[in-house]
C-alpha cells in the first residue's frame, strides 16, 4: 500500500503522548502504590516516565545498569562513520527530576508470587507493578561458531555501544578491495529493516571510502521489510558495492568459523574481510527468570495493558515481547510504554481498560540524505493485534529525491522528538 500525507499527519499524533489522553490520562490520588520498571531503554525509561505522569503519587524505581543508554536508532549512521557514539548516548537525570528513583544496578531475578526484585547487589525490591522492558539477548550457539567470542571478532553490532564500534572499526581498518560479509537471521529479531538499512550505509561507505570492495548480503530470508524501497535504492546508488543473496539462492548461513573468517551456507562458504553477524535473538535474560518468557525465547503478553499472560502483575514492552504483526522498533516499545503506564493508572484507580489502537511508523537511510519509512496501526482483535485495514503503508517507490530528503529530515526530527519525550 503507498503512503499517504494524511496517513502520516494521522501517525503523526500516535507517535506522541497527544494520542494517550484520548484514551484517557488518569491522575490519581491514593495509597502509593509501588511500580518497579526494569531496563532503561525507549520503552523502560518512557515506562517510568508515563507511570509518574499517570500515577503521581507513585513510588517508581527504574531498574538500569548502564549510567547511559546507547541508542540502536540511528547506529547504523555510526557504523558508517556519519555520526558520533556519543550522539546516541542518553543519560536519566530528566527521570530523577520528575521523582523517579533509578538505580544503577542489574535484575538478577524475579520472584513473581512474592512481588520482588532482587539485584546483583543482594538487595531486594519489593513491587504492586511491574514493567520488564529487558530487550533482546544473543541466542548463544543457536549458529555454529557463534559464542560470546566470536562476537569479539565478528560483531552483531545489534546491542548498541561496544559492538557498534568495533564493527565501525573493522571497516576503518579494512583494506580497499576487501569483502564485508553481513548475516541476517529469519524473524522474529530486533528492528526488521535494521540490517538492510546498514547495508544501504555500509555500502555507501565502500562505494566513498573504499570502492574496490563490496558487501554482501547473506540472508536466511527470501522476503524482507521495506524489500521493493531498498531493492530499488541498491540498484541506483550501489549496483557495484551491494549483493543481495536470499535462501532460496542459497544465503542462510549454517555456520561461522572466526579463527578462519568464514561463513557457509548450505551451498558454499564465503571469505570475509569483515563479519557482520547478525545472529538469533530472544527476549532478554530477566524474562525467562520473572518466568514471563515461552518456549519461543520471547514474551506472550494481552495487547490490551501489555500484561504477561504467564505471570500476574508483570508486564512486558518492547522488543521482548511477542506482539506480531507490531514489530520490534524503538517507536513500538515507547508507544507500548505509554499504553501501559496508562493502562496501569486506569487498573489502579478502578477503571475498565481501553481498547488498544497502537502504531509504529520505522525510517530506513539508504543514502545518509535520503530515507524510506513503513508504518502500520493495529487494533485488538480476538486477543491479538491485528493490523487495520488500509492504513500505513510503505514510502512510494519512484519518488523524486527531494522525497527521500524529507523522510530524512522526517526521520532526524523523530529521533529528536522520541528521545526528548523519553529522556527529558
């Protein structure tokens, strides 16, 4: 389906708290009730936030190790040497301005029937809420040759931080002429367009930088998000720096050797200059210990308030969660955080719940001024989320540049607009 501007006007407000108050904003008064978020992140720190501004006479604690959050948004511009680490990096003081405790220390375990927390410290919180917003973690193993040390020499790069850097310097560091091999698992994983975006970026490095080399794509996938924009993207800007191979051409990797720096699929095995492993994801270690996490390695949760349908009084946003046809993204995980804190004050005051009307509106560079975006809005539907009919949609295809240039300047403006929201 192409894209509308009024579309666009309409997701517009979904993407912002303006969104929420139809749907109610509810202040209440009463005993204090304890509501303990963990993980620091678009839908944890925007949790703590719209849970303070919904419940203000809460006790909110947000659970986060890192002092900074590191952005996966915009990384990829990072990874191609067009923007600075430091420019993804946010800090917590806006929350602690507003009454937001936060600690700066890991969940090491749940234990739901009691309502508590314990921390690496030994310390235990207790909770009447609580909100798990614990991203993704690294299936460890589930591709031969790919551990924890093989991440050191073959980067993921789909935490943002340490990784993102490492990969940003292989590339500085490759020869001219060397070959980037970059590996992309079948779904569900964090941000469905993300790797093709970097390859958009990645190949506009090579193509600047370094024109005698190439990327190639190898892919467990033969359809992927926003394909028909980035295929046509490739052909204009990096017909000689860009190969796609999807499964049916044989391009999902079986195995990964770093010591030799190879990948082979089931028909041959590839040499690379540079790795780029992009491996199987679940939901971040702290579920599976809360017991909020099913066999699938991710979270089965009630659409309506985003409650864990394994655990009571548990509730998990964002890229943990199983919440198809709404992807994994930034935008989906603070929207979600909103729902929820929402959700939450209305439970806590004794109301019914609303129904849920949810969006995700996701911006792709495919050159560093020019952008494609893909947005949907979903509904609940039999206790599940269901895409609505004839809304969203893709960017068109064919555009004039000065398109792309707006969807640019579009996507700079929402990086602006969610991390202000969500960080202060």
């Amino acid at each position: 389906m192409a894209w509308s501007p009024k579309r666009r006007d309409v997701l517009a407000g979904l993407a912002g708290t303006a969104s929420l108050p139809l749907l109610g904003s509810p202040a209440i008064a009463q005993a204090q009730p304890k509501i303990v978020i963990v993980g620091g992140g678009f839908g944890g720190a925007a949790a703590a936030r719209f849970v303070k501004t919904y419940v203000p006479g809460a006790s909110v604690t947000l659970i986060e190790p890192q002092a900074h959050y590191t952005a996966c948004p915009f990384s990829n511009l990072v990874i191609a040497g067009l923007r600075s680490l430091e420019a993804q990096q946010f800090g917590y003081d806006g929350l602690k301005a507003i009454g937001i405790k936060v600690i700066g220390d890991r969940a090491d375990d749940v234990d739901a029937p009691a309502r508590t927390v314990t921390l690496s410290s030994g310390d235990t919180l207790s909770y009447d809420k609580l909100i798990l917003s614990p991203g993704i973690d690294i299936r460890w193993g589930a591709l031969e040759g790919y551990d924890e040390a093989a991440a050191s020499i073959m980067p993921h790069a789909w935490k943002a931080g340490p990784q993102t850097s490492l990969l940003r310097e292989q590339l500085e560091a490759m020869p001219d002429g060397g070959t980037v091999i970059m590996s992309v698992p079948t779904a569900p994983y964090r941000c469905p367009p993300g790797p093709y975006e970097r390859a958009s970026l990645i190949a506009h490095y090579l193509k600047t930088q370094k024109p005698a080399s190439k990327l190639i794509i190898l892919d467990a996938k033969d359809e992927f998000s926003k394909q028909p924009l980035f295929l046509e993207a490739w052909a204009e800007h990096y017909p000689d720096h860009l190969e796609w191979i999807g499964a049916s051409d044989f391009g999902r990797v079986i195995s990964v050797d770093p010591g030799a720096m190879t990948l082979s699929t089931d028909f041959d095995t590839y040499d690379a200059d540079v790795a780029n492993v992009i491996p199987p994801q679940k939901a971040g270690e702290i579920a599976a210990r809360a017991g909020v996490a099913d066999q699938t390695g991710w979270c089965p949760i009630n659409p309506v308030d985003f409650s864990s349908t394994l655990q009571p009084d548990v509730y998990v946003i964002g890229d943990a969660t199983i919440a198809a046809p709404m992807p994994k993204s930034a935008f989906s995980a603070n929207l979600q955080a909103k729902l929820c804190a929402l959700q939450i004050a209305r439970e806590l005051k004794g109301e019914a719940l609303a129904p849920t009307i949810l969006a995700n509106t996701c911006y792709s560079y495919v050159t560093p001024g020019a952008a494609v975006s893909i947005t949907g809005v979903y509904s609940n539907e039999g206790g599940q989320l269901s895409s609505i009919e004839g809304s969203g949609g893709l960017s068109p295809a064919g555009p004039a540049s000065s398109v792309r240039a707006a969807e640019a300047a579009e996507a700079e403006a929402w990086f602006q607009q969610i991390t202000q929201q969500t960080f202060g």
